[in-house]
C-alpha cells in the first residue's frame, strides 16, 4: 500500500509539471471587479497585440513557462489581465506543495519586502520621524569611536551601497549572510560588526543585512516594528485584504528584507502608487517626491548575467532597467523577490505588470519575468 500511495503522489506531482492540472481554458477573460480600488477593462478597449497575449495565457497554462503562479497587467489606470495557476510554492523556506493559486493566497513577496521598507522610510520622514535620508546611522546606532561606519547614510543603506561586507547574491544555497543574520540573536549587531570594506556611496553590493538596519530605524523613531508601522501607514490605507511578515528565526522580530507576504492584487496597488506619484485613487500614500527618488537610478549595478538578471541600476530598494523594445528604450522599474516575484513600473506607458512564482533559489528561472515582460507584454504595448 505504501508503494502504491507513493505512486499516486509522484503521478500528482508529476502531473501538475506536465500541464495536467491547470485548466485548459485558453479563452481571455476580464478581470472580475472586486470592489478593492482597482478598476478592471476589457483587453479589446486597448490598442494592443491580443495574439502574444494569447500565447503567454497558453503557455503559462500549459507551463511551457515554468512555475509561474500569477500574472497581473494593468494599464492606463485598469487592470485587463489578471491569471492564477497551480504551482508548487513555499512560505518563508517550508515546502507547501501544490498549491492553486487565486486572488485571495497569500504569496511569499520574499526581497519585495525590501521596497515595502524603503516606501515607510519615505514615510517616516514625511512625518517628521526622520529628518532626510542623509542622515547618519550614527544618529540611531552606537558605533565604535572614531569608527568610519557611523558615517553611512540612510540613502546608503537604500541603494545598497554601505561599504558593508556583504554576501549574498546569487548564494541562495548555502549559509549566506542573511541566512546567518536571520539565525543570529542580534540581526542588527550582527550587520554593524562586518567590516567596512569600501568607501559608503560607492559601490552596490546587495544585502539584505541593509533593509533589517532600515527597519531598526523604522523600529527606533515610531516604537512600532516594520510591520506594525507599515500596516497603520500603507497597508491599512490601501486596503490590503490580508497580510503576514514572518518574523526572523531567533528575534521575535519581522524579517525586513524577505519575510512579507500579500496576495498579488495588493502587490499591484503597492505598484499603483510607485506609478501615480504616491497615490492610489486620488489618496496621496506616500510622498511624490519619495516616489521618483525611489525609482530612479542612483547607483550603477555590476554585471550580473551569469546569475540570468538584467543589466541596470538601482533607486531606493528598486531595481532600475532601461529595455530595448522594437528600437525603443524603455524605463522599467521593479521591487523584485527571489523566485520570480516582480512588481514592474513603467511610467512612461502608464503601466504595472505583477508577477509571482515558485523558483526560490533557481538562478536559471532568475531571466523568466525579464522574458514574460519583454517578449510578450511590451512587445504588444509597442
């Protein structure tokens, strides 16, 4: 008998990678309005190629696109397409099977988490909490004397450039050091401990170790924790539906740079105000100002083609692209997660793409939203 189990549910698994349980509904439908903020259109209302919108509906059904559990595309103040599959996912690192997809699942945001966090820094100064983004870690942290890390800045830890000894990019399987810090009793002396091995400002190395500091500070001028202060100044205001921020392993506290987890609607709306210069139905949610710094390039990123992710730059916590669609360059930014979770923002063709999947840690998976976005979405666009 236990064979026999054991076979039924390899042939399960095995079916669900060989495009047998998603359903075979290759039709365009429009989104359903669910009375949450977001307005929804017909894709005929818009000049756009319904045929490569076709095609990535059908391979997304039948995962020739692999593990990708939502997509969402709104533009020009609506949302036209909006589809959820079945996929195996995970929360936080723990296996959760099978799982299928819709509006109302929770789904790990995993380093989105960190653009959440640098959007209650924007808030936090817009309430007088903070003066700017200039100021020095020193104003909040007690730091060796006459030690040169006291002088990295706010925005330093935004762009991730703190001068910091950092690994973790592309060492998704090992013990990195935001797994270290997540194990750690004390993540914030954990992160001000590591050496300074270049000059704050200067060069981007992405850490996670960065956003927990920001959160710390977030922590410092509010007594709130990142989520708490988030929920009462973002969450709450937007109307997400639900909401969870797993906390770190051993400090009770939330996990700032990877532990957020929203459904995919709630991404867009947090994507709706990048794009409407912080608001969201006419609400102003977070200063406009804060807004385009944000998502403008501030530090140039190295090369990172061998870990399959775009060329670019970086703002405040967002990653910063410029494609090359049919000869026209396109500004893209995004708040990007391990795994294939992406919020794309493109001002320019009043656009947001949302996106979530399960390949945490598959470096060869890292190019597919690239691929979805390009391909398929401004290739209908242009």
């Amino acid at each position: 008998m236990r064979h026999i189990f054991l076979l039924i549910v390899s042939i399960t698994i095995f079916s669900c990678s060989k495009q047998i349980i998603n359903p075979k509904n290759y039709s365009y439908e429009i989104p359903h309005n669910n009375n949450d903020g977001i307005s929804v259109r017909d894709i005929k209302t818009y000049n756009i190629d319904n045929a490569l919108i076709e095609e990535l509906n059908k391979k997304l059904i039948d995962e020739e696109i692999y593990n990708v559990h939502s997509i969402l595309i709104y533009k020009e103040g609506a949302l036209f397409f909006e589809k959820y599959l079945c996929g195996r996912d995970e929360k936080h690192g723990k296996n959760l099977g099978i799982i299928q997809h819709n509006k109302n699942t929770l789904h790990d945001t995993r380093s989105i988490s960190k653009s959440i966090v640098s959007a209650c820094i924007g808030i936090a100064i817009k309430k007088g909490l903070i003066k700017d983004e200039n100021e020095p870690i020193k104003n909040y942290f007690s730091c060796p004397q006459n030690s040169k890390k006291g002088n990295i800045t706010i925005k330093d830890l935004l762009t991730m450039s703190s001068g910091l000894y950092w690994k973790e990019i592309g060492n998704y399987n090992g013990l990195n050091d935001e797994t270290k810090m997540d194990l750690s009793f004390n993540p914030v002396s954990f992160v001000l401990n590591k050496d300074l091995v270049s000059q704050p400002s200067l060069i981007w190395n992405y850490s996670g170790g960065n956003t927990q500091i920001l959160a710390e500070i977030i922590q410092k001028v509010s007594g709130q924790n990142i989520f708490e202060f988030a929920t009462e100044n973002l969450f709450n205001p937007l109307g997400f539906s639900k909401k969870e921020w797993i906390n770190l392993t051993m400090k009770k506290t939330p996990a700032a740079a990877s532990g957020l987890r929203l459904t995919s609607r709630d991404l867009l709306k947090f994507g709706i105000i990048y794009k409407d210069n912080g608001t969201f139905n006419n609400i102003q949610i977070i200063d406009s100002i804060w807004v385009n710094k944000s998502i403008s390039n501030h530090i140039q990123r190295p090369n990172l083609t061998n870990l399959n992710l775009e060329n670019g730059g970086y703002g405040y916590q967002f990653w910063t692209y410029e494609f090359n669609v049919k000869n026209k360059i396109v500004q893209i930014a995004e708040a990007k997660g391990n795994g294939g979770q992406s919020i794309f923002i493109c001002k320019e063709l009043d656009l947001i793409v949302v996106m979530t999947a399960g390949n945490y840690g598959k470096l060869e998976h890292n190019a597919t939203p690239y691929k979805i976005l390009k391909e398929y979405i401004l290739n209908s666009l242009l």
